[in-house]
C-alpha cells in the first residue's frame, strides 16, 4: 500500500514537471543590445542575475543593484566571467530607504548619458512586520514603494531614451491580494503572505496607470509573473525547517532560475512588445491578470495615495 502511495505521489509529481517544462515561455529573440543601457534591481542573484547575465551576453552595459557591495561585486565579477562583457556594473541600492534610492538616482544621472530599460526585479518575503526608517512597512516598501520611486525619478531619463521600456517582476500572488485603501501600509493587519501578494498587486496596478501617463512618450512599461522558481526570495523566512520546505518544494516542482528570467528578457528585447504597454505577461505571452489588476480608477487613486506616502 504504501509503494503505491509512493508511486502515485511519484507519478503526480513527474506528470506536473514535465506539463512545466512543455507550457514554460523561452525568449527566442536574438536581438542584440549593443548601445543600449539597462538597469537590473536584485541583479545579483536568482531571476535578476540570469536576466542580467543575458542582456550583458547581448552586448548590453548593464548596471546591477544590491543592497550588499560584497554580493554585487561577485555577481558583476561571474557575469564579466561569463559573457565577456566587461560592462557590466554594481551600484549600493536599499529599497528599504527612500534616501538610497535617490543617491542611486542622483548617481545614475551623474554617470549615464541614457537608460533604455528599467527592470524591477527585486523583491523580498518574509520581511516580519517592522517599519522602515521612512515610516512604512518593510515588506511593501521593498516590493512595491521603493520601486514606485525609483521608476518616477528616472522617468526623465528614460523618456530622453526613447524608445525605452520599463518592467515590473510581478507574481501570480497577485490574485490573492486584498485592496483596501485604509491598510495600504499594513498597519490595521497584515500577515507575511498578504504583504507579499499587496504589492505585487500594487506593482500591476501602477503598470497599469504609468501606462496611461506615458503615452506618446516612447516608453512602454509591463509586468510579469515569472513562475515559481528555485530562488532566494523567501531566505529572510525565520524558520529554518519551513524555509528548508518551501525551498525545497520550489527546486523539484517548478522552473529554474533560468526559466523563469525568460518573460523578463523577452519584455526587455523582443521586437514584437515594441508598442505594447499596461499589460500582464506569462510565459512569454500576453495574460489577463485579476479583475483589481484592470480597474483603472482603483489604478489612479493607488497612484495618488502612493505619490504621498514616498512624498
């Protein structure tokens, strides 16, 4: 009895890789990014350092940010390695601090002449429910405020780039997300999970309506949701044995790190994204996000209330 239970739990688990490794979106363009100028948030590691390993084999200069100099410098250092392409940088970026992000900001424009794409990659769970020294939640500053400011202040720079894109690392959590306007910094009730899954929800709905703000401008900008991957995110979960699980569920069951880059090179490159913006991607294709994800005024009073809380 028990074999057969083993088998059949075998069985099952074979059946869902294979079915992931069929439906698994690949980028298939080979459009060369010399010239061009990309930044990657959270490039140093999982989704972000694949994505930014491809565009740098591309010809791209690219520009990785991490909160940590050692673990930036070793993945600029393995990129470099790599791909050959010693333009290839790393620049000190805390999302959990507004002012880091605008000494980032303020070095970029110093330093680059251009930003053809912004990817916001990086994102954490597990954060705990503590404030940042901004005052706002740690979990939806990291994953949602920081990267709203970082895109608003280098919208000038990417708008002198045109065409230039912008893409936000979303996920499927979205789906499970609650809005409501009197919790949006988590401080009436929150659990790691919703905080996770309320700015990635956000993330959609400032797509959304940064969409509308940049038309006719040139700059296009998209979300994703990669897949679950066998990634770092949730390494600041504090129980070991649950951390250890979840880890573990993500390498047998889901993509590899390289899978799930594929959406965000494909939004970064492809020809056939050139004038497509304000929209939700999958696999490398095109999906319809949740019903909140497309409410367009929800969309710009979110906006409103986000612009006063990065002041």
């Amino acid at each position: 009895m028990i074999l057969q239970v083993l088998f059949i739990v075998f069985l099952f688990l074979l059946l869902l890789k294979l079915y992931q490794k069929i439906t698994c979106g690949v980028c298939k363009s080979s459009v060369h990014m010399m010239g061009k100028v990309v930044i990657v948030t959270g490039g140093n590691c999982g989704i972000g350092f694949e994505t930014a390993k491809n565009l740098a084999e591309r010809g791209a200069r690219v520009i990785i940010t991490c909160r940590s100099v050692p673990r930036g410098e070793k993945a600029v250092n393995e990129i470099i390695a790599a791909t050959g392409n010693k333009n290839v940088f790393h620049r000190q970026l805390d999302f959990s601090s507004f002012r880091s992000i605008r000494e980032f900001c303020d070095y970029i424009y110093k330093t680059e002449e251009r930003v053809d794409v912004l990817i916001n990659n990086a994102g954490a769970g597990g954060l705990g429910n503590k404030k940042t020294e901004d005052g706002n939640h740690v979990g939806m500053q990291v994953n949602y405020y920081g990267p709203f400011l970082l895109t608003n202040l280098m919208l000038p720079l990417l708008k002198k780039s045109a065409p230039s894109r912008i893409i936000n690392v979303s996920s499927i959590a979205h789906k499970y997300a609650e809005m409501d306007f009197e919790n949006l910094n988590m401080e009436k009730y929150w659990s790691d999970y919703l905080v996770y899954a309320n700015s990635k929800l956000f993330l959609n709905l400032m797509t959304l309506e940064l969409s509308k703000r940049l038309e006719g401008t040139g700059v296009t900008v998209n979300c994703l949701h990669p897949g679950a991957a066998a990634t770092n995110i949730f390494r600041n979960i504090k129980s070991k044995f649950i951390r250890n699980i979840v880890m573990m569920g993500l390498e047998i069951l889901f993509k590899s790190v390289w899978e799930a880059a594929q959406t965000s090179i494909y939004l970064a490159v492809s020809p056939e994204v050139n004038d497509v913006s304000g929209r939700y991607f999958v696999d490398c294709k095109e999906k319809k996000p949740s019903k909140l994800s497309q409410d367009e005024e929800i969309a710009k009073k979110l906006w409103i209330e986000t612009e006063k809380l990065v002041k």
